[in-house]
C-alpha cells in the first residue's frame, strides 16, 4: 500500500471517515467537523510516481448548515413546561405583582405569577378586568434563526419600573457564533429585542468583541447554570469548559470597558479550584464569592474569595 496523505501530522487529529466520489474519483474525507477532499488527478500522479511522497495540500470543502427550528420545529410542537425550560428567575414590577423571567428553547419570555389558574381569563373588556399578560422579551419572530439564548437572569435593583436582564447569548455578529453577555430591558412596555438585523443588541462581554477560546483570553464556552448573580446586582460570576472561575462588575456607563477577572486555580491551602463541577454563590454586598468545590481527595471544600 502506499500512503496518500499525512493527516495526523497536518492537522494534529485523526482522519474519521472517507469517501470515494464515483463520478470524479475524488476522496472526501472527514477531520474533525471539517470536510476535504484529494483529487483525483492529484492521486493518480502520486500512484504513479511513488518518490512524490504522501499529499499534503488539501481543498477544504465548504460547509453551510441550515436549520428549520425557527421556521417550523419551534412552531409545530406546543413546549413542554418544564422540560423546554432552561432557566427561570423571579422578580416583581412596579404594579405589585410578581413575573418568571424564563429562557425556554432559545427565546426568553415573561410570565406572570398567579395564585390561581383560574384567574388567567381572557380579556372581557373594561380596564379593570385585565389578565396578566405574558410577553417575549427576546428575539423577534423573523430573527430568531440569527441566535440561540442560552440563559437569562434578573438583575437585582431597587427601581421597579424599569427591570433589567443579564442574557446570555450567541452573537448573530459573530462569524462563529461566540457567547456573549448582553443587558436587555425586561419591562413590559419595552420593545422587543433582536427584532431588526440592521440594529441588533451590541454585547458588553464577548461576541464579536472579546470571544472565543478562553485559551486566548476570549470569553469561552460558559457552563450556563453555573452563572450567577450578587443580591445587590452589582456583580456576577460564572465557570466556563476550561474549568476558569470568572467574576466581574456590571458596567456603569457605555465608555467603561468590561473586563472580567478569572480566579486563581487553586486555594490559600493549595486545593484545586476548578469551575466545572464549581457552585458559586455571592454574600448579600456583593464582596465574598463563597465557591464549593472538590479538594484533592474529592471531598467538597468551601473556599471564599474576597472581590473587594
């Protein structure tokens, strides 16, 4: 036999599978999520002049995913409560009652929170007789293809009247789809987020601006049910795959630059703090991150990091 290319050492990982194009001769093999393909004039001039040695330029193939999720899945199935639900998160308005802010198949919602099913008629007329009203905070109905939001969460404050959300997101404006975080208006009478494609949400973390491989310093891949927020909305903290404990403060103003810090991997009494299997939780001031986590021998261990 003899050997055509030089997978492993071009591209550091194995070749999962191959095929043969019956109508051109060329091989399109398969490495990692990529396709590539070795043509078939290029094969036979290595087969007849064995000193060539293997090929090692490969044509990328080109690769575009289409989905209906948005166009029909999502439409066709009524969703399951709640299973199709990914997140949920209390709040209370400025009208005295009490909403979910929920992150249910990519799309976040609000509902409101009633002490009997019963009472969640449908309007009869009159203003007095209003049921409460569930809305969709984000995306619109024609982008909702551009983005899938991961997780959403009330961000604590004193002022009612105008709810604030921290989102977590892919971004439509970055080529690879990075996560991002983005601060959306929650209230009733605000507008629909993610609705227009000329005017989209700019993320203050992440995306297009600071993504990708957290390797890199980028963003990376947030673990989603491990972010969580300071009672006093100040700050809030998250893990990511790389197993990275990060923490940072909301930004005040659109000038300030967001910048997280990531915590030391291991403790003051040298126990590994890794953020994969981490549960994070803040003091009332927002000061103390208090992070449970495994020790070397496995057992869980609380360590607490002073923010300042």
């Amino acid at each position: 036999p003899l050997q055509l290319t030089t997978i492993s050492c071009q591209f550091g990982m194995p070749l999962q599978e191959y095929a043969i194009d019956k109508e051109t001769g060329d091989i399109v093999m398969r490495i990692g999520a990529d396709l590539h393909t070795l043509q078939a004039a290029d094969i036979e001039q290595t087969l007849l002049n064995a000193s060539i040695g293997p090929l090692t330029k490969l044509s990328s193939l080109p690769i575009a995913v289409y989905s209906d999720f948005n166009n029909l899945h999502e439409r066709m199935i009524p969703m399951a409560n709640p299973s199709d639900v990914s997140t949920i998160d209390i709040f209370g308005t400025q009208y005295g009652s009490i909403s979910a802010l929920m992150t249910a198949r990519g799309q976040v919602f609000v509902n409101p929170i009633v002490p009997d099913a019963s009472t969640m008629h449908a309007y009869g007329g009159g203003g007095m007789n209003m049921p409460a009203r569930r809305y969709r905070v984000a995306p619109g109905s024609t982008t909702g293809g551009m983005l899938r939001i991961l997780g959403s969460f009330y961000i604590p404050s004193a002022d009612d009247s105008n709810p604030k959300a921290l989102v977590l997101a892919t971004d439509p404006m970055s080529p690879t789809a990075e996560m991002a975080f983005y601060i959306l208006d929650v209230s009733a009478s605000s507008a629909m987020d993610f609705t227009d494609v000329t005017d989209l949400p700019t993320p203050f973390l992440g995306g297009h601006l600071n993504g990708g491989s957290a390797k890199d310093g980028g963003l990376g891949s947030i673990l989603v049910d491990s972010v969580t927020l300071s009672p006093c909305g100040r700050r809030f903290a998250w893990t990511n795959t790389d197993g990275d404990i990060c923490c940072m403060s909301f930004p005040t103003s659109e000038n300030q630059s967001a910048d997280f810090v990531i915590l030391p991997k291991t403790n003051d009494s040298g126990e590994p703090m890794i953020g994969i299997e981490a549960e994070l939780k803040f003091s009332p001031g927002g000061r103390y991150l208090a992070i449970e986590h495994n020790a070397r021998n496995k057992f869980a261990v609380i360590t607490i990091g002073d923010l300042g």
